[in-house]
C-alpha cells in the first residue's frame, strides 16, 4: 500500500541511511501523534533502505516495561541465536564478551547493576557487528521501552558518528511515558526528526478511494478531512464504521460519533494529567473555564495549560474559544469510563467551584443532582435558587425536578421540608394542579401562621380550590391568619390575592364569604392596577359587576381595558382568578382586546405553557369565538379543550361547557347537547349546572314538551337570581322561557319576561344585549312596533361584537319588511353574508329570538380523513355510536370525538342533519 504525502520523509531517511552505510552513523527520530502514520513510514524505512544494511527490529510494549533490557533483547537476540560460533566469537569480542547471556537467553536481574562497563559492552557488540555490514537498528513506540535499554540507546546514539550503525527510534506523542528523562536523552543524540504531517484533503480522497475501492467525491474528502484533521488512521475507522452503519452520510455530525472508540482508546493510553483533564472536561462540560479546570483536576495553570495542549493536539478538544472536548460521545464515554463514586465526587466539586464562582443556580444545580444524596443546607438553597430560576423562565417541570431532589434530603416533617413543599406546590401546579394542592395540605401543619401559609394557600389554582370546600377553606384560613398577624397591612398584595380569590368563591359556590363586593369597591382602582395581586382584584370586581350588574357596562369595559394594558399576557395567568376576564368581556361585550391579549398568551404558551394551560387557553378563546358568531371554530376548539380537561382543571372544563352550550342553543343541535350533558363532568359551578338545564330545556322544547322545558327554563333562572347573578350576563333562559310561555298559549307571560330581559340589558347597556332584548320583544309583536323593534335591534347590534345576532337581526328585519310589502333585498343580503362570514347559514326553523337558526356551514377544502370516512359511511347504514366503537374497538367517546370533527366538515349539526340530507339526495 503506497504511502501518501511522505515523499520528503522518506528522502531525508534514504540520505542518512546512505551516509551511515558509508561510516557516517547516526540517530533518526520518527514522531507523531496516534494513527498519523508513523509506524507505517518507519516499516517504509526499513524497507527501502539499501541492501547491504543488517536490519534489528522491536517494538516497545507497555507490558514489557518491567522487563530490563527487554527491548535490547528484542533486537539483538534473534541475530545471535542465528550466527554461527565464528561470528558470535567475532561479534563477543573484547569489552562485549561479558555480555554473551544477556544477548543470548539470560534475563537480566533487576539486581544487577547498569554500569558503563554494560553500556559500552553492547555499544561494542554493535560495532563489531558494523565491521561486517552496516546496521540498521530500528525501534517503534519508545515511549514505553524499559528504562535499561532507553539509556542504552541515548548511551549509544552519541556515540555511532564514525559507525555504520543507523539508530532509527519511532516515538508516538500523548502517550504516558514511564522515563521521560532517559527518552529524552535519545531524542537529544537525534541528528534528523521526522513528524508525518496530517494528509492533505487530496490525499484524504485518494486514501478512501484506495481503501474502498470507489471514487470518492471531494465534498466527502473534505468532510472527513473536516473530522479527522488527516490523520490516515481515524480515516481508516471512519471507514469501517462507515462500512457497519451502511448509511455512507459524510454529513460532519453523522461521521464524529464514529470516531468514539478510537478516541477514547487514545485517550486511555494518555498520561495521567491529560487523562484527568480530560475527565474535568467532560465533568464541566460547556463550564470548563480555565480556572474551574484547575480548581476540579487540582493542577496549577502550569499544568492545566499542558494537559490542554495535549488533548488539543490529539484532536480531542472542539475549535472553540474555551476548552470542549471534540464531541459529546467523547464526553459520555469519559463520564461512563469514571467509577460512580469518583464522578459523583468530581460532580460535587464541580458544584462547589460553580458556586463560588458565583455562576447561574442552574449551572450549579445540575452537578449537585448527579452527585447524589446528602445535601447540606447551603446545597439546599442553591436547589431552591434553582428551582425559582427555572419557574421564572417558564420551565415549570424543571423547577419540579429540582425540588423532588432537595425533598429526598429531608424526609422527616420540618418547617423546612414544609418550605420545600410549598415551592414544589408552586412548581407544579402548571403540570399537576392536584399534586400542587395536595402539597400544600401537606405542608400547612409545619408553616408558620401569616406570610407562609398566605404563599402556600396561594399555589393553589383558585378555580381547583372553589371546586374543593377543603382546599377553599384553606385560602379562607390563610386570608384571617394573614390578617391578625399583619395588623399594619403590610403584605399588602398576599392580602389582595387572598381577597380576589375569597370573593370569587363566593361567587360561585352559593355561600356568602367574608369579602363582599362592596369590600372590592371600597378600595381605589389606581392603587391596583400598579400590581399583578391589584390586577386580579380588580378582574374579580369586573367579574361581580357583569354576573349582579351592580355596575354600568361602559365603567366594567374601561376597567377591562386598564387591566389588560398592564397586565403581561401569559399562560400563568392560569393560576390567577384572571380567566374570570373571559365571561366579564362577553358581558360587557368588549372581547377584542381580550382576543389579542389570549392570543398572545396563547403564543407564549406553546413556548414555556404546560398541556393544561394551553387547553385553559383554547377554552377561553372557545368562549369569544361563540359570543363573537364564530360558532364552527368554538364547537372544534371547545370540543377539543373539554376532551383533554382532567378534573384538576375546573375551569377550563367550565369554560369548554359554556362555549359549547352557546354553540348547541344557537344551532339547536340536539345531539351536541347530549354529547355535553353524556360527557360534561358533574360540577357543582353554576357556569356547568346552568348549562346542563338550559340543554336539557332546549332538548325538551324541541322534543315537543315545552311544559317541562318552560320548568327546567324558569328553574335555570331561579338559581342565578339565587347566587346573585342577576345582570344580563347570564344565559338565554328568558328568550327560551318566552318561546315556551308562547308555544304554551301564554303571551302575557312571554311579554312580562321580555319586557324584563329589556330592562335588565337596558340597565347593563351591552350593546348585544339590548339587541338581543328588542328582537326578542320584535317577535312578540307585529305591525310598524315590531318593525320599529327590528331596526332598533340592527343598530344596537352594529355596535356589537356579536355578528351572528347582527346577521339575524337584519333577517328578521328584511323579512319584516317583505311582510308589509316593503321589499329589502339589502338586509337579508348583509344578513346572510355576515352569517357566512361566521361559517353558518340559515335554517329553516326560528329562533326563540324569532329570527332564523344559524347551520354550520361545510368547511371547504377540508376533506374527511379515512378514519371519518368510515365512521359517517357506518352512520349513514343507521349505525349507533356505540355499535361504532364495538366494531372498530374503539370507544364510544373515540367515535364521537370523531364524529364531531367530521360534522364540522361536512357542515351539519349532527347524526339527524346528516341522515335527513341523505333522504333528500336519495
């Protein structure tokens, strides 16, 4: 195999071989570091000296180096076992004839001593061998040759000037040299050193080509070039693993992780301080600041800098500005070479040295969690440290992980593991709202009355601890305790926080609290905006101003607005009495500024939100698109949402629910009611039990049984004036009630509630309401009044964001028109165009508003999946949900969840829609 780019090297050796065959000896030097090639050129050397040369060949081995003048023996014994007696008694003549069984078959005692009397009888051997033939005496790997014969041959290379001896000694670099001084000695008689430069990117292609047996393209040369600098040897394993893996990627990433055994066979031959230099590397990995190196190897920066330049000059560190090893499976296999308890040490140093360095707590964190158990307290505090910089950047998980740690150092109850406890609460409650609450609980006991029990009560998710009396009574107990120790007020946001969250208990849970609006209003707006805790006291006030209507609209939607500009737009606000903001702005009918504020928390959750906040997200967005007409995207997004809420996510379940029940009674889509009565959850929240009597309702009025409709409408009404909610925010059970008071012959009743739903928009001013409130009047009248009720209806609505309700209303009125033989093409036209624009069109039936029933329309350019297909082809053959799901061996919730998605595709409400339009094409 021909020998690429080392034409020089050889020439040079040809000139001092022949000038040593004429009497003119001397020392030669091939040097390198592993795998350039510096075996190879020294077998060259041999091979293409002149004739006449007699050549002595060995190669140290780091075995033999307890073994004295092994090396000695290695070459000279197999020409004295060959020679015959004339030419031993030539050869041993004079000061060599001592030495007839070292050279022979006698190992050399360690006993023994090495005098010059040893010395110059070998170096006389050699020169009386010399008088026959010239020699050639060549020795690889002389980094691991045993002492005794290292110093002979430094002894014998000053000494063969006017000899024909040829000393050639081949020295690999980065190896762990046992007697530095003595090869030294040899390399100082060297009169020619020969250091094989890497190969050349043209010769890197002509080598793979010669081993391969293909045409290597130069873009692959340059790549391998790129990785292995040119050294023929790690192109060589680069090949083979090449040949293994099959892929034949010469992508630089692709071909680093071949290299991996090779390198760490080198480096496992490397002295010790390169070896734990290395080892520190990887320790620190993307830390490994020069005097961290020095600090965790224990090496001065004398030391420290050698080790480097070793390891940078074996190609094991990255070309980077401060030290890396050359890649991560280097760093692994250094890390999983260490014995456990030797990385779990260099791991706490390296923690230590971090620490006092003053680096990042998750810099330093990160070591102290592979170093094991048994943290002192200063080691605590750099978790805890850690733990809040991992929840400030939104890495909630993170954060958690840290915590567990730091709690398996404290196992038994203490205040301090109750702290641990109340900050893993905290970490959590994005992940896990339920394992946060039971956290809490389980720290209470050891927390100090006041400031500590006010932050644990507040990890818990207010909607989760308004689901649980117990978990309410904890915040409620933390809001007193807070009070009678901090008498001056000054912990006065906790105090807020508690507040917001004791009143929205009470607006839910039917019980009167111990804060009141009027305890709310008394305190003044600019001195909450200003904070996060005033902020969400004053989305609770917004809130109870929309549910009572104890306020006008215009003063809630301000307020709304104030609290949105400063409030940043995060998928934390999960954790806040903030998603209260979502029905207070459909009330006050102000969602557009809401809808940019979600979208960009929406925005900021798919980068740092958990799975339950994005979910709480899309609900609430469900929630605007339904109040804005969108009633497609609300049905898919809140379907979505109420599939993947768990039961630690009250609200965003409430919200789902209140968006689809929007959905369903505007659509009166039966089968969509029952889907969110079969799989809404039971709950307690008057925003869900309000839901389920008004479906149940609507379902009843249009089976036919409008008595029990009528009930189950005027019982939904009955409960919201019980818990307060009184206002105009509340759901349609007037307008239904009216349609089942005239369905059942009553229109006294039906015009009394009207007349009070007109009142009570009137009182509120919300533009969709007051236009929701005359329509429903305008279909309880005829004539000019009800005429005059339609456009009155249309102004009031254009001021709304609900355009659906805009859409009916210029319906109705057109048809109002057309009635009195007025014709106006120009309303039903912008009707039905704001109602496409929302994805509907109009149904047959009437609305209790007695405008027309919006249909979703058929999503366009959104074919069905095959998985939809089958399902609506086994609907079509009359098939239940349930014998879908036996069929298919799904469940039956599968088959629905499916269903929905494909209902929305094809544009109809449901299973009846669909069949009745397959009777009509047949």
């Amino acid at each position: 195999m021909a020998l690429l780019e080392r034409d020089h090297e050889l020439a040079t050796a040809h000139t001092v071989a022949t000038a040593a065959a004429r009497g003119r000896g001397g020392v030669l030097v091939v040097g390198g570091p592993p795998g350039v090639g510096r075996t190879a050129l020294l077998d060259a050397l041999c091979a293409r000296a002149p004739a006449e040369f007699l050549q002595l060949r060995a190669d140290a081995a780091v075995a033999e180096q307890g073994f004295a003048f092994g090396l000695v023996q290695q070459l000279c014994q197999p020409l004295v076992i060959d020679a015959s007696p004339d030419d031993l008694d030539r050869w041993l003549r004079g000061p060599a004839a001592s030495l007839r069984g070292l050279l022979l078959d006698e190992p050399w005692s360690p006993d023994h001593e090495i005098c010059e009397t040893v010395l110059h009888g070998l170096h006389t051997f050699l020169v009386n061998v010399s008088e026959d033939r010239p020699v050639l005496l060549a020795a690889d790997d002389l980094q691991w040759a045993d002492a005794p014969s290292l110093r002979w041959l430094g002894y014998l290379g000053r000494r063969v000037r006017s000899a024909r001896i040829l000393v050639v000694g081949g020295l690999c670099e980065g190896r762990d040299v046992r007697e530095p001084r003595l090869l030294g000695d040899f390399c100082a008689s060297a009169g020619h050193v020969l250091e094989p430069a890497p190969l050349s990117p043209h010769a890197v292609r002509a080598l793979l080509a010669e081993e391969s047996g293909w045409d290597c393209p130069l873009a692959a040369a340059v790549a391998c070039h790129e990785v292995t600098g040119g050294n023929p040897a790690a192109l060589r394993a680069v090949l083979a693993g090449l040949r293994t893996s099959g892929a034949w990627s010469f992508r630089p990433q692709d071909l680093q992780p071949l290299l991996r055994e090779r390198r760490l066979a080198e480096l496992a031959s490397a002295p010790v301080a390169v070896r734990t230099m290395a080892s520190a590397l990887a320790v620190l990995a993307d830390a490994a600041e020069p005097e961290l190196l020095c600090g965790l190897s224990g090496m001065d920066q004398l030391a420290c800098k050698s080790a480097l330049s070793a390891l940078e000059r074996a190609r094991l560190l990255a070309d980077t500005a401060t030290p890396r090893l050359v890649h991560a499976t280097v760093r692994d296999g250094i890390l999983a070479a260490l014995p456990a308890s030797v990385r779990a040490r260099l791991h706490r140093t390296a923690a230590r040295l971090l620490r006092d360095a003053a680096h990042p707590a998750e810099d330093v964190v990160e070591h102290l969690m592979l170093a094991g158990r048994g943290y002192d307290h200063a080691e605590t505090a750099v978790l805890r440290a850690a733990a809040g910089a991992a929840l400030d950047r939104g890495a909630g998980e993170t954060a958690a992980r840290y915590l567990r740690v730091a709690l398996l150092n404290h196992l038994e109850e203490s205040p301090e593991r109750s702290q641990l406890l109340v900050a893993l609460a905290a970490a959590e409650r994005s992940a896990d709202p339920g394992a946060a609450a039971r956290h809490v609980t389980m720290a209470l006991p050891h927390l100090a009355a006041g400031v500590e029990r006010a932050v644990a009560a507040l990890s818990i998710p207010p909607a989760l601890a308004a689901a649980a009396p117990a978990l309410g009574d904890i915040v409620r107990g933390a809001w007193a305790d807070l009070a009678a120790h901090d008498p001056e007020g000054r912990h006065r946001q906790l105090t807020a926080r508690l507040i917001a969250r004791i009143r929205l208990f009470a607006l839910h849970d039917q019980v009167a609290g111990p804060v009141t609006g009027a305890d709310l209003d008394r305190i003044a707006v600019d001195d909450l905006l200003g904070s996060g805790a005033g902020r969400e006291l004053l989305a609770v006030r917004c809130y109870d101003a929309a549910l009572g209507g104890t306020r006008p609209r215009a003063e809630v939607a301000d307020l709304l607005a104030r609290v949105l500009a400063r409030e940043p737009a995060t998928p934390a606000h999960a954790h806040t009495a903030l998603p209260v903001l979502v029905p207070t702005a459909v009330a006050a009918d102000a969602v557009a500024e809401l809808a940019d504020w979600l979208e960009l928390a929406k925005r900021e959750a798919r980068r740092t939100g958990s799975p339950g906040e994005r979910t709480l997200l899309d609900a609430e967005l469900a929630v605007l698109h339904a109040a804005t007409g969108k009633l497609g995207l609300a049905q898919e997004t809140a379907t979505a949402a109420l599939s993947a809420a768990g039961p630690d996510w009250p609200e965003t379940t409430a919200l789902a629910v209140t968006a689809l029940t929007s959905v369903a009674l505007r659509t009166q889509d039966v089968e969509l009611a029952g889907r969110i009565m079969a799989n809404g959850p039971p709950s307690a929240d008057p925003r869900v039990a309000t839901s389920a009597t008004m479906l149940r309702g609507m379902t009843d009025a249009l089976a036919g049984d409008w008595a029990t409709a009528l009930d189950r409408f005027l019982d939904c009404g009955h409960r919201l004036r019980h818990v307060g909610w009184t206002g105009a925010a509340d759901p349609p059970w007037r307008a239904w009630a009216v349609a089942a008071h005239r369905a059942l012959g009553d229109p006294g009743a039906a015009a009394g509630l009207a007349d009070e739903a007109q009142r009570a928009a009137e009182a509120w001013g919300s533009p969709g309401a007051v236009g929701r409130a005359l329509l429903l009047r305008a279909s309880l009248t005829d004539g000019a009044e009800a005429l005059a009720l339609a456009r009155s209806a249309v102004g009031a609505l254009r001021d709304s964001a609900d355009r659906l309700t805009l859409a009916a209303a210029l319906t109705v009125l057109g048809r109002r028109l057309r009635a009195r033989g007025r014709s106006d093409d120009q309303a039903v036209a912008e009707g039905e165009r704001i109602a496409a624009e929302c994805g509907t069109y109009w149904g047959a039936e009437d609305s209790p508003y007695g405008g027309p029933v919006p249909r979703l329309r058929r999503s366009e350019h959104v074919p069905l999946t095959r998985t939809e297909e089958a399902v609506v082809a086994l609907v079509r053959e009359g098939w239940t949900n349930q014998r879908i799901a036996d069929d298919l061996g799904v469940t039956r919730r599968a088959v629905e969840k499916t269903l929905t998605g494909a209902y929305r595709k094809l544009g109809v409400p449901g299973r009846a829609v669909l069949l009745r339009e397959q009777e009509q094409q047949e």
